[in-house]
C-alpha cells in the first residue's frame, strides 16, 4: 500500500486522487483485501524522472508548475537539484504530467 504524508490539504487530496486511480486500474486488485499479488502489478513507474525536462517542456517557472501541479516550489527546487529524488507516487505522477499535462489540468481543475 502507498503510504502518502500530507504536506497540505489540497496536496494530500490529489494524492490520494491519483493513488486511487493508479491503484483501482491494476488487474487483479480486490479492494476487500489489503494487497495485491505481485503478478497482478501492471504499472511501470520510471526509476527516475527528468523533472527539469519535464517543466521546461511545458515552458513553465518553477513556481507556475508547482502550483498547476500541487507541488511546493521548494520540493520541486529540490528535485531539480538532485538534492533529493521523488518517491514512487511523485514519479508516476510526474510522468503521468509529462505525458498528459492537458488532461491533469482538466481533471485537477475538476472538469
């Protein structure tokens, strides 16, 4: 199970969003049990992730990205530092960005 630490509330919320989705779209998921067997896993989250390259293709700030996307500005400064590298949930979401941006937007704008 995905342990998620809420930073703030609108944060946590799209958390969680996106884990259900990833989490409800996996073959072989019963939501009556608590996990899943490993061969039922049909989700490929990337090692790493350009998070730079990523904002950069969208020709954004670091600011306008983080507040699109529900990051804090410093965490993203972080990461594109290499100062520190995103967990799991960050990675996928962040390649689901880098892949989809429009439809992230829609669906966080709630549209």
């Amino acid at each position: 199970m995905i342990a998620l630490a809420p930073s703030s509330s609108s944060h946590w919320r799209q958390s969680i969003f996106l884990s259900l989705i990833v989490m409800w779209s996996w073959p072989g998921f019963n939501p009556s049990r608590r996990m899943m067997a490993p061969s039922s896993y049909a989700v490929h989250v990337p090692e790493t992730v350009d998070v730079r390259g990523i904002r950069e293709k969208l020709h954004m700030t670091q600011v306008d990205f983080a507040r699109a996307f529900g990051f804090k500005p410093a965490t993203l400064r972080h990461w594109e530092q290499k100062s520190c590298v995103p967990e799991g949930p960050a990675r996928a979401y962040l390649t689901v960005i880098d892949r989809e941006p429009g439809t992230v937007r829609r669906v966080l704008a709630g549209q």
